[in-house]
C-alpha cells in the first residue's frame, strides 16, 4: 500500500512537472516584443518614437581600442551617451588583468556646436530657456558602427548624424558629426576647437608616461548650402608622444572599419529561412572576431567589457572561441589562436604543475587565482578541436605537444572513482563546484576523443592513441557512475559529489555526444526552475545567468536530435539578444558585469550552428561528420563560403522526400552529393 502511494505520487509529480514545464516554455516564449527592426543592409534599427526611456550599451572594438558606449534617453527624449575608452596596449604598473587605462567622457564634455550661430544643448530635447537649440534623436543603429540620426531646431534646421566606431588599427575612437541642411536657406554651422590632454601618474606609468587626447578635426564655422552637409570630428586616443600626432582622418578610419566589418562578415554566411536567425549569426561573427588585440606578446583574443583585454583565458580563449575561429575564415583569428596555444605551452613543466588560468598584460603576467580550474581539459580539447578543424598539419604538429602535456596533466587527477580532480570550474568559486565537477570531466572526455582522431591525422603510434581511446571510454563508464542521478526529480547529472540542485552545465554531455541521461537532461534545463526569460539560471532557484551555459545547451539539445524543442528556443534567445532590451550580442552574465557583451559568447553562438545545426565534428584534417538538424518547417538550410578543413566550400542540406535529407558540398565548382535519413551522420571528406 505504501509503495503503491509513494508511486503513484511521484507519478503525479512528474506529470505535475512536465505540465508546469510545458506551461513556462509557451508562456516565456511568447513574451518578447522587438525595440529594434532588421534593415535591408543587414543592420538593427531602434525607431524612437515612444518607445522611452529606455537605456543600453554596447561595445566595439580595434587592434589597439575599445570603445564601450551607453545611451539613453528619458521619459521626456532627452538623450544621455556617455563613451569609455580603452586602450589595451597602454599599462600602468603593477601588471594585473585590468592595468589597461581607460577614460570617460560625457556629452557635456564635447566641444559647443553652433546652428544659425545658436548653442546646440546636447542635455535636452527641446530648444532651451537660453535660446539654445535642442536635441531629438530619432533612430539609432547597429552594424558596427553605432549611428544616431537626430535633428535640431523648431522647425527643424538640420539633421544631425553621430558616428561612433573604433580605430581599426590605431590606439584611438572616433566619433563623427555630419550635420545636413535642410532649410531652404544657407544655413551657418560651426564647431569649436578642443584639445584636452590627460597625462598617467609617470611613477606608475609601464615603460613612460601616457597621454590621453581628446580633441577635434574639421572646428570652424561653414556655411552650408540647402541640402548640403558639412562633418567635424572628435578624437579620443592613447599616445606616448603627444607632440606628433598623427593626421586625422575620420573618413578614411570609417572606412576601413567598414571594410574590416566586412571582411569579418564575408566568409561563413549562415542561409536560413529565419531572418532573425541569418542576422545575429552575422552580428555575433563580428563581436567575436573584432575584439582582437595586436600587443607585444602578438594578437590576444580579449573578452573585453571594460575589464578583459591584451590577455588570454583557458576558458574564453583555448576553450569557445578558438574552436570557432578554425571555421571563420579570418586570418587575424587564426593568428590570435595560434598565440593563444603558444601563451600556455611556454608554462608546460615536467612537474606537472597546473598551467595559469589566465595570462595577463600582454604576456607579462599571469593570473591563477582560483587555482586548477580545469584549465588543462579546457586547453586540450580547444586545441586539439581547433587542430583539426583547421586543416592545417603545420599548425596542428605545434599544439600536439600541449594537447599531450594537458591530457597527461589530467590524466594525474583522477580520483579513486576515476573522474578527474579540479580545484574549482570555470565560474572560480562563484558556486559550488566539489572537488570533480561535470564540467571539467566532459571536456577532458571530449579531448582525448579528439586526440584520438588527431594522433590518427599526425600518425602517432597507435599505442598512443589506443591509450588515449580506451581513457575516453573508461571516463564516460565512471562519469556516470560518479555524476548520473537523480536531481530534483530529473534523471540528469549531480554537478558535483552530493550535489542535490539543479545546475545549468548538465547541458555538456549533450555537447559531446553523450545522450544516455538526454530526456531528464532536457527537460530540466527547460523546466521552470532552470530555464528563465534570459536563458538558463546558474542554479536552480538563483536568478544569476551566464550566456556561456544556455550557448553550450541549444547546441547540445540540438546535437541531441530534440531539433523542434531547441529551435523554439534558439529562435526566442536569438531575438531577445538581437532586437530586444539589450542588443545586439549574446553577453556574459547578470547581475555580475551588467550583461557585458563579452566578446567569446559570441563564438558559442555561432557553434550552435556549425557544430549544432549542421552537426560538424571534425575527425580529421579534411574530414569531418555532418550531422544535420533540419527543423520540420524549413526546406533549405547553408553555411556558405566556410573556410575550414584546409578547404573553402558551401554545405547545403535539404529535403529529398520523406524522411531524407540531402547534403551538397560544393567546392572548386564541383557538387558533391550525399543522401542521409533524417537523423543520421554522413563523413565528408574533401
């Protein structure tokens, strides 16, 4: 009788569960209204009109800066932008991950702009008490450069458009004014000179003394002609030698960055019948290529928000992004992975002493803090992912060593259980992590699968290999019998020994390819008490996210076959990240760092599609698995232009009747062909 009860209550509660499940999935995924509209060019718009007060920020970046702008405007339209600059390559001293300096500087710090020779008051929306004019921002836009269309006067004089944007190569920001007549009248307009230096504390300073300029290109008064338009420009940039300047040239630095931003978006085109979909595929390929520093130490991926620049994470860096830069088609990615490998191989030792979590200040200085966090199953299965998907032996016979020294380093962690030890995750002690956690095992589990194929490319003894091969496969026994359970009513993982709440990085079996626990895994990242407006929860019951884990769990449900649930959700994250609240890149976490749009998110978010949707998984240099995921509703699907696998070709699936699915590579003018069930891998080989 007992038993009889207690089952029929757990049934009762399961199915109480899956309904509430059900009920928060449909109810949050229907609970977004777009602030911004898709453009014709590919970039976002934000339409004012009453749609206040509203702020946000955003962040773009060169070799040599950064600029993080926030804007605003309130109830009444008054609008607020307040630019902080960062300049990665200027330090002061002692060497740390955040002795970069950077400056703010407000609106009210600009140089005084005249129109039919009245003060322009940037603070209001209105003409002002003193005959001022005012200022009315009526659009804003996103492409990489952030563009606000405003006008001023009552009627209206002239329109005025503000372009901010970064240097592509010098330590410096713009921000531009092309003021437009649009009276029926010459029309005056005049700007002030301005040049204000800052000067770094010189006993601090690295190396010598900084200046920091602020300063103006094109002051004076014109005349403007009806319908004609005049620009200035301000600066703000880093130098070491105040007294030679370089020529400024704000059309020409706008320029260039166009054509980086293009070069970035070129290769790797994403072809759904979801414009959402193709367009912040496009946008995340931008944050996650363009924040790339040159230092002296060579070109350092930085994550970036106002905090992490001219160094390298285990996590950031060797772990999301470089992975996803072996199928980017930029050259200035691959250098920086490449540097980034080569950074931690030089803190390699005999003793087997855990390599630095992070490596600071353009080289000069490292940061382990939290001690192992599994950094060396983070590098190994980065590195030996990007290995092979690069295609390229040369690269590959560099990063085998740290791949061996890393999987040997882990292999020295194994517990009684057989799982590897690490002091704590990726999150350094934010919340609980055990002494073995999931997350650090499915990598280090994922790596020596990888190292296999590897060893395989670079004919390494097959010992080596076999070793490698049979450590895998007793790993994912043991990872079962040490983290599998029960977990608030879900057959999914225990984080960590004696973990009893739910946690977000349950989603990373699914990523490499462990599906034995997928339906409880599924349901519980998906259930109210993980999943929330903005993604997964870190824990259960906690409101803190971090982006990091809902990334790797679409792409994980997704290599999971459960194509119709994970696209639903794909589609809702997609379009709150690009066109609601707080746009236009995935972003780091909240409430920690405010949703910075650090820049390696936006490398997770691209996987979701090659590695998920299409379901690539290198095994070799110039082969790889396809396993594609065509949701019921599209006919279509492509990745074009992909660089990857020492190639450069387009992969096309569509439908070829019931249950089929076909796969073209084309390539050198040439189609290949593959017919699959649905469902089912298909090796290419190129």
């Amino acid at each position: 009788m007992n038993k009889f009860f207690t089952r029929t209550k757990l049934i009762i509660v399961g199915f109480c569960i899956t309904t509430s499940s059900v009920y928060a999935q449909k109810t949050a995924l229907s609970k977004q209204t777009d602030r911004w509209a898709i453009q014709p060019n590919g970039s976002i718009t934000w339409a004012i009109n009453n749609t206040v007060p509203h702020t946000d920020h955003i962040e773009m970046a060169g070799e040599k800066v950064a600029i993080w702008v926030e804007y605003g405007l309130d109830s009444i339209k008054r609008s607020k932008i307040s630019r902080t600059v960062v300049f990665p390559t200027f330090r002061m001293l002692p060497d740390g991950t955040r002795t970069h300096i950077s400056y703010s500087f407000q609106d009210n710090e600009l140089p005084r702009f005249y129109v039919n020779k009245r003060l322009l008051d940037f603070s209001t929306a209105k003409s002002g008490k003193s005959g001022s004019l005012g200022y009315s921002i009526k659009k804003i836009n996103h492409k990489g450069i952030m563009r606000v269309s405003a006008e001023t006067g009552t009627p209206v004089l002239a329109t005025i458009e503000r372009s901010f944007f970064p240097s592509v190569d010098q330590p410096m920001a713009m921000e531009k004014f092309v003021f437009t007549n649009v009276t029926a009248n010459d029309l005056p307009i005049a700007m002030e000179y301005l040049k204000r230096e800052v000067k770094t504390d010189p006993s601090r300073s690295k190396v010598q003394q900084h200046s920091v300029i602020m300063g103006t290109v094109g002051d004076g008064n014109t005349v403007v002609k009806p319908g004609q338009s005049v620009s200035f420009t301000v600066y703000y940039l880093a130098t070491d030698h105040p007294d030679q300047l370089p020529v400024i040239n704000a059309d020409a630095e706008e320029q260039k960055r166009v054509t980086r931003i293009n070069e970035i978006q070129a290769p790797l085109k994403l072809e759904t019948p979801d414009q959402v979909l193709n367009t912040a595929f496009e946008f995340a390929k931008l944050r996650a290529t363009e924040s790339i520093y040159k230092t002296k130490g060579g070109y350092m991926h930085g994550p970036g928000g106002l905090a992490y620049y001219a160094a390298i994470w285990a996590n950031d860096q060797a772990e999301y992004i470089n992975p996803y830069f072996a199928f980017s088609g930029d050259r200035i990615g691959h250098l920086s992975a490449m540097n980034a490998y080569a950074w931690f191989a030089k803190y390699m030792n005999p003793d087997y002493k855990a390599i630095p979590s992070s490596i600071v200040a353009e080289g000069d200085a490292v940061w382990k803090g939290a001690g192992d966090r599994g950094d060396q199953a983070m590098i190994a299965y980065g590195a030996s992912r990007y290995a092979l998907a690069a295609g390229n032996i040369d690269s590959a016979r560099k990063l085998w060593p740290l791949i061996e020294w890393c999987l040997e380093y882990s292999k020295r962690k194994m517990n009684a259980e057989g799982v590897v030890t690490s002091d704590r995750d990726e999150l350094e002690g934010r919340f609980p992590a055990g002494k073995a956690n999931l997350s650090t095992n499915t990598l280090y589990y994922d790596a020596l699968r990888s190292a296999v194929l590897l060893g395989h490319a670079l004919n390494k003894p097959k010992s080596q290999t076999e070793a490698y091969r049979k450590e895998a496969d007793a790993l994912r026994i043991n990872m079962e019998k040490y983290f599998g359970g029960n977990v608030e009513g879900f057959e999914t993982y225990k984080y960590y020994e004696g973990n009893d709440v739910l946690r977000a990085w349950i989603c990373l079996p699914l990523t490499m390819g462990i599906f034995d626990r997928k339906q409880g895994t599924i349901d519980a990242l998906f259930s109210p008490r993980l999943w929330t407006a903005d993604g997964l929860a870190t824990q259960a019951g906690k409101e803190t996210f971090w982006d990091r884990s809902t990334l790797y769990a679409l792409r994980g449900v997704l290599q999971a076959g459960e194509t119709e649930k994970a696209m639903d959700f794909i589609k809702y994250y997609s379009r709150r990240r690009l066109l609601g609240d707080h746009v236009p890149y995935p972003v780091e976490a909240y409430p920690e760092g405010n949703q910075r749009h650090l820049s390696a998110e936006s490398g997770l978010y691209c996987r979701i599609f090659t590695e998920g949707l299409f379901g690539m998984r290198p095994v070799g240099f110039r082969d790889f698995e396809c396993t594609p995921r065509m949701p019921k509703d599209w006919n279509n699907m492509a990745l074009r232009n992909i660089h990857s696998f020492g190639n450069v070709f387009d992969l096309e699936v569509a439908r070829a009747g019931k249950d089929k699915l076909l796969i073209t590579i084309k390539k050198d003018g040439k189609d290949y062909k593959y017919q699959v069930k649905e469902g089912a891998m298909q090796v290419i080989k190129l």
